[in-house]
C-alpha cells in the first residue's frame, strides 16, 4: 500500500464539499486528475470511499472512517514543515489556540496580548468552543492547545492536560437573592426555590450544573433550557432566572447580581491541554510558558479575579 498525501487532500476536500468539481478547485488540479487519486486510493485500500448516486456524493462506511485519520495525518504534516521552516527561518509560524467561552472572554486576552508583544510575527488563531468541541478538534490536529475544563472523569488518555486554575462557581440573578446562611450565602439545596437558565447540551456548565443540584437532591426547575454564555447572561438580565457561572465573566455586567455559595460550593478546573502525540511547535511552547508565567505573576500580585486560585 503506497497512498500518498496529494491523494488524502483530494479524498478530504471530496469529503468537505460532497463534490468533485468543486473539490478539484480546492486543491487546485483538474477534476479528471482528481478522480484519478480518488480511484487510486481506493484500490490501495481496498475498499470504496465514496457513495455516487444520481449526482450525490456521500461516504461510505470505509470512507467514515478514513476522513478524521486522514484530517490528523494531513494536520501533522503541516505542523511538520512549520517546525522545520521556524528553524531554517523561512516563517514565524503559528499557533492556534481553543478556549471556553468564559475563557476566551477573560483570561485569553491577557495571554494572548503579552504574546504578540514578545512574538509579533506569529500567526495567532482562536477557537472558542465548549471542552468537549475543544477536546475534539485538538484529538483531530486542529488545534495546537486549548484551555479547556478538565472533566470529573478525568482526562481523554489521548491528551496532556495540565491544571493551572480553580475557580469557584456563582449564582447570577438580576435581583437580589434572599440569603440563606448569616455569611450572605446561599446553600445549594435552595437553588430548588429558583428557575435555572440552563447552557446549551455539550457545554461543560450544564452538566456541571445538573450534577450540583443532583448532588444537592433534586432535580432544577429550568426556565430556559438551551444557549451559550452570553446568552445564558442576557437571560438572567431579563429576569427570566438564574444560573450558576464562573465569578470572572459576571465582572463586566453591573445588572447581574452575584451571590456565592455556601462552602463546600461548585468549583471547577481549568486546564492547558494539548494532544500527546504532537510534538508542540516553538510558538505553542512559547505560548504555554507566556500562560503559566502570567498566570504565577498574576497570583503572585492578586490579580486574578475573586474566586479564582492558581495550582
């Protein structure tokens, strides 16, 4: 079996667009020289990629299965030749970098400004997503690192995760809650007494969520069920309930109301992770060490927002 790179990236740009015209275009040859890769894969693997009926094209079981191998194949490759290009000075390279929306919102800009300062010739890219998209697009080479919130469960095995903050959960509410304890605070088990707005399925703070109050013995009322930080955000401005969210994105928005709760409260782990396989690139090492350095500096200074704890 000899299958070569030009023909993964016809069978991905295929893949993407469900056609071969517009897929030859993509990377740039004819489309007959095109078809020609396509076929010739197929016969190395032994197995067809493709389904064509009446005009449309969609995968084949083989072919499902191929598409995220040859994603991160592809991926490797590309990170490849940027190392080696940093090192022989033809770029700068670039670093592509995922984060959570609360992330992304409040620690990332800070990263992120110090390293253009010190790298200004790298290509910086953004991902905002919920951990499990993270997880996901790092796993598919998509990604060089994320900061993502490491699960319960413990990590993918497929990744090196690195723990860096713990931060503590709030309850929002745009007006004051009746406190349930002489310190101000309230319990977990009253949130039973409050519509929940609720993230999205797959954001990491609605299964945080539902596990607090399982935990807490009951199951929350929901107002809203479904939306992504700042809509969870403009929710709870509107009075249609609260939510509980990390102390660091309510800073911003002098409507929302905060009160914490009662020890031993919600607490989360934020983590840097990166695929384990992956040799990092100068600029993702560079971008980690600028993160930990400002993250210690910041702790150091009592910078970092209420409820927030370095590790």
């Amino acid at each position: 079996m000899q299958v070569q790179l030009h023909q993964l990236r016809s069978f991905v740009a295929v893949a993407e667009t469900r056609h071969f015209t517009h897929a030859a275009d993509n990377v740039g040859i004819s489309q007959p020289s095109l078809s020609k890769q396509i076929h010739a894969l197929e016969v190395d693997l032994g197995a067809p990629l493709f389904d064509r009926i009446r005009g449309n094209i969609t995968l084949t079981a083989a072919g499902e299965v191929l598409l995220p191998l040859a994603k991160r194949i592809l991926a490797d490759v590309e990170t490849a030749g940027r190392e080696v290009q940093e090192l022989v000075g033809v770029r700068r390279g670039r670093v592509r970098l995922g984060a959570t929306p609360s992330l992304v919102t409040s620690l990332a800009p800070q990263i992120l400004r110090r390293f253009r300062d010190a790298h200004p010739g790298v290509d910086l890219s953004v991902q905002e997503g919920g951990s499990q998209d993270l997880v996901r697009d790092l796993l598919r080479g998509e990604l060089d690192l994320a900061l993502i919130i490491q699960p319960a469960p413990g990590p993918d095995p497929a990744l090196r995760v690195e723990p860096i903050l713990r931060e503590s959960l709030v309850v929002a509410s745009l007006d004051p809650l009746p406190a349930a304890t002489p310190m101000g605070t309230l319990r977990l088990p009253d949130l039973r007494d409050y519509p929940l707005v609720m993230f999205r399925e797959g954001y990491d703070l609605r299964d945080v969520t539902l596990q607090a109050c399982r935990d807490a013995g009951f199951e929350p009322t929901l107002a809203v069920d479904g939306g992504e930080m700042d809509a969870v955000l403009s929710f709870v401005e509107a009075g249609l309930g609260v939510a509980l969210v990390p102390g660091i994105v309510v800073a911003r928005r002098p409507r929302i109301r905060v009160t914490q709760l009662a020890p031993p409260g919600v607490r989360r782990t934020i983590a840097l992770a990166r695929r384990r396989e992956a040799v990092p690139t100068h600029a993702a090492r560079a971008l980690r060490g600028i993160l930990l350095n400002y993250v210690r500096t910041a702790a150091e200074q009592g910078a970092l927002p209420p409820g927030v704890e370095p590790l």
